[in-house]
C-alpha cells in the first residue's frame, strides 16, 4: 500500500478489517460448493478479527449456520445472530447441559459417553446434536471402535435429533497428501452407519478438493478471513485485514552500535532505524525477529532486532527522507505485504498471525 488512509485516532496502531471483504469471501466459497449449503466458523473471536462483527456481517448474507470451539463462545454469539444456528465443536461439557438448551446451542458430540449424556439429559425428548466422527485427526470425534459399536448396536443412537455428522480433514492444505482421500472414504463409511441428518466434511481447503468432499454443508473458516485455503496456487480469496503502526521515534545509528534485546542486530554501517509501538502483546509475534518486513511509503523495510512486548524496530535507512519521520505510518499487513507474508516470515501459518492479533490496536470496520 503506497499510500496510507488512516482515521484520526491518537492510537499507535490501527487494525482496520473489511467486513464487506469477509462477506464477498463467504460467496466467493458459496460458489465454489456450486449450491451446496455454506456455514461459518467464526471461533476465536472470528479468527482474531471479532466474532460480533464477523457473525452479524455473514448473517445479513444469508449465513444460518456458525460453528465455535467453545460453550463461552455460542452463548456470546446468540445474542448477534438471532435464531440462526450455532454449533459447539468442543462437544458437551458435563453438568451444564441445561446451558445448550437454554441459549439454543447444538453441541458436537464425540464420544459414546457424551452421546449417552445428551440421551440422558434430554430424557426421552430428542434436543439437536451433531455426531463427529474421527477419520485420522485422532483428536475429538468417535474413534473406529466406537463408531464399530455403534454399527452393532444402532440402537445406541435412538433418541436424539442428529443435525449433521461431521469430521475433519487433517491434511486438505497439502495438495498431493493421499490422507484426505483416506479420510473421505472413512467418512463414507461413518455415513453408512450414521445416516442421519447432514454429512458436513469439508474446511476452507477441502472445499477446493471439488464436489466428493461438500456433501451437504461446508464449514469454512480462515479462507472466510482471507487466508490462502490452496497454498499451493494463487489465493482466491480476498484479503480482510490490514495492519498499519505509526513510527514513534527515529534514530541514526553508526557501525557497530547494536539494536534491542541481546544485541542480536549490528549496525554494519549508519543506518536510521525507526521505532514503531507494536510487539508481541499486540500479537506480533516474536518469531518474527530479524526476519520480517514491513513497508514505508511503498518502500520495502526490514525488521531489525527482537521483537519486545510493546516497541520493533526496522531499518528505514533506504526510505527517502520526506516519506520517513515520527509520525509516518508503516504498513505492517496490507496490500504489499499479506497476513500470508507474515506469517511465512515467522515460520507460521495466517491461522496464527489472524488468532493472536491484540485488543490494544484501535479497530476500524469497514462495510
């Protein structure tokens, strides 16, 4: 971005997400299922970005399924989506059932000991529930044995109002892995012993695995916030966010001086270095030391030094005058430097770089 638009704020950082590009992301995905139903995931705060926002953008586009991690979670977001769904992928906590039922939350159940407690509480009167069965993530979900039982004993499953059965690609952002072609005829399989309700299998990226993998609903997340769901071809999604920090002090540095913790970066020759009020409490993360970019006035700057709680410094020593001074803004996200750019930088994923960014930023929406 060559040139930066920021509002008056007295912040030395502005995180600006564009709700319509989230929106335009959610069709975009809409599309590629070429009919099938498209739901949401808008767990950790919508990925870092705020599920509030994020969840009342996608239902005014039509979105009536949401899927979060936790009970917390749900009962934040009923009171933004109305009576649109909302699916707890945690499964059921114990003791506390009467929570589902009293904010309307379905929760994903994993186990035959939580499929034996939801029976219970429900006490002869089926409340909604969704099934997760595990196809090689060995994380939630009905291992093989169970999901054997339950092919023996069927009657195991009478008594509750199966919304969707669901499992998980482990390996759908791998493009020549052979796992998720094992896992669908896994989940194949578990749709034969569980038929009821929908099959909903596919994330972000195993929606461009093409229609085997959409079944009847898709759950994408961080493709809906911009993240590249096919790393190996360009991203077909928009990017949402942009990233921008003010510089808050200039210094001239000389040979030999070093910059930040443990002098782990010395100056070979002068150099100005800028100081911008960012660091890993905003999210921006640690790893990233010595090895990010950022870009000042459409000049590409390296991050110099280690990243500290709340202050990093770049070398603006290329920058031409006019465009460098205190004041100016970097741009540490944006057109020229993706949250994929960063996160390769810190040898992460976008999943990461979108879920830690901080609550001190001053947060724009756009529409």
């Amino acid at each position: 971005m060559t040139d930066i638009s920021v509002p008056e704020t007295h912040a030395s950082a502005i995180l600006t997400i564009d709700l319509a590009a989230i929106v335009e992301n959610y069709r975009t995905l809409q599309k590629q299922t070429q009919g099938v139903e498209c739901a949401a995931v808008v767990k950790a705060n919508g990925y870092g970005l705020g599920a509030e926002q994020v969840g009342g953008a996608l239902l005014g586009a039509g979105c009536r399924k949401f899927f979060v991690a936790h009970l917390d979670e749900g009962i934040d977001l009923r009171a933004v989506v109305g009576d649109a769904e909302i699916h707890i992928l945690g499964g059921l906590v114990p003791g506390v059932e009467d929570v589902y039922r009293q904010h309307k939350l379905v929760p994903v159940l994993g186990s035959l000991g939580e499929i034996a407690a939801w029976k219970a509480y429900a006490d002869g009167s089926p409340l909604p529930c969704d099934i997760h069965v595990d196809t090689g993530m060995l994380r939630l979900g009905l291992p093989p044995a169970e999901l054997r039982q339950i092919a023996d004993h069927p009657q195991l499953m009478s008594g509750l109002e199966i919304r969707n059965v669901i499992s998980h690609l482990a390996a759908a952002d791998t493009i020549h892995s052979p796992q998720s072609g094992a896992q669908l005829r896994a989940f194949k399989e578990a749709r034969r012993i569980l038929p009821q309700g929908q099959a909903c299998f596919a994330n972000s990226s195993g929606i461009f695995w093409g229609s085997p993998y959409h079944f009847d609903l898709v759950r994408p997340g961080v493709a809906l916030y911009g993240v590249n769901p096919t790393p190996d071809s360009a991203n077909p999604m928009r990017p949402t966010v942009e990233l921008q920090a003010r510089i808050v002090q200039l210094r001239d540095a000389r040979a030999g001086d070093t910059v930040g913790y443990g002098a782990t970066y010395k100056v070979k020759e002068s150099a100005k270095i800028a100081t911008l009020a960012v660091g890993y409490a905003d999210g921006y993360l640690r790893a990233l030391s010595g090895k990010a970019f950022a870009y000042l006035g459409g000049h590409r700057i390296p991050l110099v030094g280690r990243v500290s709680m709340d202050l990093i410094t770049f070398d603006v020593s290329q920058v031409p005058h006019p465009l460098c001074h205190v004041g100016a803004w970097v741009e540490l996200i944006g057109a020229n430097h993706k949250v994929d750019d960063l996160a390769r930088e810190a040898d992460t994923i976008g999943y990461e770089v979108l879920t830690s960014l901080g609550s001190r930023y001053h947060r724009v929406y756009k529409t």
